[in-house]
C-alpha cells in the first residue's frame, strides 16, 4: 500500500466516524427527549448561537429558552404524580454531508407518537428534520434544526386504556 493509498483509506474512515458521531449525536438527542433529560437535551446543541425552527413549539436563537421548554413539557405530572405526556421519537433516512472537517448538514424524518394523560389523547406526527452540525470543544454539536411536518393524526386515547409512568435510565 502506497503512502495516498494510507492518506486515503485514512481520510475514508475519519469521514467515516465523522457521519457516526453525528448520527450518534442526534439519537442522543431523540433518546434525552423520551427520558425526559433536560441537561442530555441541552447538551446536544450548541452553547450559544443556535438557530432553531420548531414550528408550532417556536423559534429560538439561542439552546437556553428551547431546554426551558422542553422541560416545562415533558417533565409536567398530572395532579396524580404521573408523567402528563409520553413521548417516543424514532429518527429514520439519515442523510449526513460532511462540509468540510468541522461542520456538516443532515437530513432526517422523525416519526412521533405522543400519550397524553391529561387530554386522553394520542398524536402521531411525521416530519423532517434539516440540521446543520458543527465541531464545539472537540464534540459535534447541532448548530441549526428546522423542522417541516409532513403528517398529523390525533385521536382519543381508546377506553380502557392505560399508560405506565416508569423512569427510564
């Protein structure tokens, strides 16, 4: 093997690991929303500078006032002491470019499902995700997340049906 070759097959697998960690970045992301983590939720996204585009749940500028958010949503307990919502994210189609060594952009499709305990309802809800990530303190981070909804079905929790409030570690 030739000294382009090596520099070659090195450069494949650092683009390789690059596509991993980002990947690995936004299922953390996905997994802190389900756990209900604000400090793993925040830790996803720049410290400062984001540029995130939410839809329905907002635009922010900046990680602080989304983790606030996040929080008052998915940490409310219904007056029994149970979690108010159930949430699971499943992040599908990654597309992940990598621009150069320190930033990147991708391409996901989110399939949701919501268990409201307050309203008796069920929400499920598609859409894509188009972020930008870039390399903070040796890490990759989410720079920018907007979001498009493609699909939303919402319908009455069926009678007789029952949720079950187990923290997840």
């Amino acid at each position: 093997m030739t000294a382009t070759d090596t520099a070659d097959l090195l450069r494949r697998i650092q683009r390789l690991e690059a596509i991993r960690e980002i990947e690995q970045l936004k299922y953390r992301y996905w997994r802190a929303c389900d756990r209900k983590d604000p400090d793993a939720f925040r830790e996803c996204f720049v410290r400062e500078g984001a540029d995130i585009d939410y839809g329905v749940i907002g635009k922010f500028s900046d990680r602080e006032p989304l983790v606030q958010v996040f929080a008052q949503i998915a940490t409310a307990r219904t007056a029994q002491g149970t979690w108010l919502v159930h949430d699971i994210h499943h992040g599908k189609h990654p597309t992940v470019e990598l621009l150069d060594e320190r930033s990147a952009t991708g391409e996901w499709t989110l399939w949701f499902m919501q268990v409201n305990n307050q309203d008796k309802t069920v929400t499920q809800l598609s859409m894509e995700y188009r972020d930008t990530y870039v390399i903070e303190d040796g890490r990759w981070k989410i720079a920018k997340s907007h979001v498009t909804p493609m699909s939303t079905l919402s319908f009455p929790l069926p009678e007789g049906a029952f949720t079950v409030s187990i923290p997840v570690r």
